[in-house]
C-alpha cells in the first residue's frame, strides 16, 4: 500500500495509485464538532480522518510591531491590520481587514518587504522528517489578494479598470517578493506549493479574462516558474468560477487547481476538457451538499467524483474549508466514503 505522500504524486502523475488522495480543509468550528463526533481532541482530527495532506506557512524573518492596536488585530508585514473576534469565528477563521496602508494608487513613500532575507522556511526541514510519509504543501504568496489587502478591494477592483499603470507595477514588486520568497523552499523537502488568490466571483471572473492576461498572467508565470524551479508541483486556489483562465493557467505552468467549487463551475466539463493538464483539488459541495444534505447525499458526492477521475488527477476534498455550520455526519461520511477505497475486495488499482 503506497503512503499518503506517494499517493498524492501518483494521483498528480495518473499512474501507480491505489486509491484516489484526499484532504479536508475544516473551519475551526467544523474541526471541533467532528472531534467531539469521533472522539478525539482537535488537533487529532487531521490524523483520524487520514488526511494526506498538510499545508504550511513561512514565518516573516523579522518582528513586525503589534504596538497601538486594539485587541483581536495583527499588523501583517505588508502593513495592512486584520482582525479576527468571535463573529469571524462564527463565520469561517479568514477574519477581516481593518485597514491598509496605500490609501491613493501611488507607491510613493511605500517599502515593500524583503523576500530575501533568510529564515522564512528553517523549521521546514524538521517538519519533512515529523511527517515523512505526509504529503506537504506550502503557502505561497500570490500576488491579486495581497494587492488588495494593500489597497482596500474595492479599490483595487477599480484600479484595474482605471489605474492599470499602478496595478502593473505593485503586481511586479509582489512578483519580486513572491520568487524570492519561494525560491528558498528549494531543498527544504516540500512537495508542492499553494498559491491562494480568489480571483472568481460566483459566476465569472472578477475581471474581464483580458484584463486578467494584460495585468497578471505575466506576473503569474513568474512565480509559477519560481516554484518549478525550486523542484515543486505548482498548485493554485481560487474560489468561484475561474473557468475562463483554465488554459492560461495550464499555458504558465498550473499543475494543480483547488477548489474546483461545483456550485461555481461544471466539474465534469472541467475534468473533461482539462483534465489531461490539470488535476483538480476539491469539488465537494462545501455551499450545498456538505451542510445542507444528509450523510448519504455526502457518500453519493464522494463515489461520483471517484469514479469521475478514476484515472487520477484529483485530490478528494471539500470545495473550500468545510463551512461551520457542517453536521460532524456529514463530515464523517465523507471521509468514510475516502477511506472505503482501501478496503475494496479486489483493491483500486489503476
């Protein structure tokens, strides 16, 4: 039987796998209603439910001050503060920004931070040998979602319409960052990288797709060659219907996308055009059928989208973070049904 992180690359390569990899992203609150069901603490419920995954973060080399701020806030490195209270838990875990320090579309008196400097990822090479059978994920720093946490977004949607000069160069300076930064994971033992931008509305992209090519994709192919460099599997994540740029991602070196959110895109149109390019990540319903159905409806959604890419290329999850008010059932289910790839009479061999 192969581990998890072998599955996970022969899922991602289509050969070799016994079963199809999965992962579930849980909110907090999510997280704990399904320890209580299965009877373990918190922290546990990764390793119960068989998680073939685990994603990671860098940690900024130098100390950013907190001082002056009031309680539940953190000053990122970029300058902008979030803040998190018990609403935001209530709701998800992404809490909500409180302010941001390009108040005008000029970079003028800004200093973006330093991706070189060392010690972002030290602890990374210990954690491989924690968890050497464990497929790991690291995040990336994207380049649209940290635009706007410097702008404001509804700002920075109406800079791409019309200060496209501004939008082009922060994009460049956080291109800048975003290579260095992922250049050091070379070597560390991470098997991929994550790169999270929402850049889709429900039903479109947030943006004309050719305003997406003239001001990102540029940029996009940067980082994506910046990780392929550093010897990892190039994933993304954008929530909603990113449909449109499906081909522009395969063309700048995409080889992973999540969620793949069914109530936002056709997930069999995506595995049918696309999915000789891309593996996709996700497609449980995390808006409809992981809340709102029963734990037979979540065993049905688990079976068709195995037998969909039964030929690889697809990680099993939830379509975004199981949302809060999930049913711990529901949950279990799931990961029933993921689990029961394993114990088949004649075993999953592709």
């Amino acid at each position: 039987m192969l581990t998890s992180r072998q599955r996970v690359h022969a899922s991602i390569g289509r050969a070799g796998f016994d079963a199809l990899p999965w992962q579930f992203d849980l909110t907090s609150v999510a997280a704990e209603r399904l320890a209580k069901h299965l009877g373990v603490q918190p922290i546990q419920v990764h390793d119960a439910i068989g998680d073939h995954m685990i994603l990671f973060g860098d940690v900024c080399p130098v100390a950013v001050s907190q001082e002056g701020l009031p309680p539940n806030c953190h000053r990122s490195e970029f300058g902008t503060i979030w803040g998190r209270g018990q609403a935001d838990r209530n709701m998800g875990d992404w809490g909500g920004m409180m302010s941001f320090p390009l108040t005008e579309p000029s970079l003028a008196g800004y200093h973006f931070p330093d991706g070189t400097l060392p010690g972002r990822w030290a602890y990374v090479p210990e954690f491989r040998r924690r968890h050497a059978d464990t497929f790991l994920v690291a995040g990336g720093h994207g380049l649209w979602e940290h635009g706007w946490a410097l702008c404001g977004f509804e700002q920075y949607l109406e800079y791409t319409a019309g200060e496209e000069a501004f939008v082009a160069a922060v994009t460049e300076k956080l291109a800048d960052f975003s290579c260095a930064v992922t250049a050091q994971l070379r070597g560390m033992g991470a098997d991929a990288i994550r790169f999270g931008d929402d850049w889709g509305f429900q039903d479109r992209l947030m943006m004309p797709p050719e305003t997406w090519r003239r001001l990102f994709k540029k940029q996009y192919k940067r980082i994506y060659a910046a990780a392929r460099d550093a010897g990892l599997i190039v994933m993304i994540h954008s929530c909603g219907n990113i449909t449109d740029i499906l081909p522009d991602l395969i063309e700048i070196g995409v080889q992973v996308v999540h969620p793949l959110q069914p109530e936002a895109m056709d997930v069999a149109y995506c595995q049918r055009e696309f999915g000789r390019d891309l593996s996709f990540w996700g497609g449980l319903g995390s808006q409809s059928t992981l809340p709102k159905g029963t734990p037979e409806d979540c065993r049905r959604e688990v079976r068709d989208r195995l037998k969909l890419f039964e030929r690889g290329g697809y990680i099993l999850a939830p379509a975004g973070a199981a949302p809060t008010e999930t049913p711990a059932e529901n949950l279990a289910a799931i990961a029933e049904a993921a689990h029961a790839q394993l114990v088949k009479p004649h075993g999953n061999k592709r």
